[in-house]
C-alpha cells in the first residue's frame, strides 16, 4: 500500500506533496530536516494523507495534488 501525502509548513505555510509507504514515517524524516528540500521550512504537520493500492496510482493522484486544481482543492481542503 502507498499514501499520497501533504504536509505543510508552519513556518510559512508552504505545501509539500510526496508519496510513502509509511507518511508518518516520512513526516518524521522532513521534520529531522532528512529533506534537502523542505530542510529550512520545519517544523511541518500532515494536512492529507490518501491511500492507493499501488505506487502508480499514487504516482498519478500525486501529480494530480501537484497540479495547479489538485493544489487548490488541497487548499480548500485545509480552510
């Protein structure tokens, strides 16, 4: 199983979509600033997490929340 994810900074607000298969996990390794590229904007909390039965799906559905309409229902999502 892979997870689609968002986090999003509380620094700055900044959102970050990735996939794994363990999102927990993974908002730990961003937060230890593990991630070249989320390192200066810690700390960062999970907006949205989605499950997909494998990692092409979640490829696509994260290509979708990358895009300009994925990132404004993320948005939406989070006011």
């Amino acid at each position: 199983m892979f997870y689609v994810y968002a986090i999003q900074s509380l620094k700055d607000k900044h959102l970050y979509i990735g996939i794994s298969k363990n999102p927990e996990k993974r908002l730990k390794q961003h937060n230890a600033g593990m991630t070249k590229s989320t390192k200066p904007r810690r700390p960062f909390k999970i907006i949205y997490e989605e499950s997909c039965k494998d990692r092409v799906n979640a490829r696509k559905r994260e290509k979708y929340f990358k895009s300009g309409i994925g990132r404004e229902f993320l948005k939406r999502f989070i006011e």
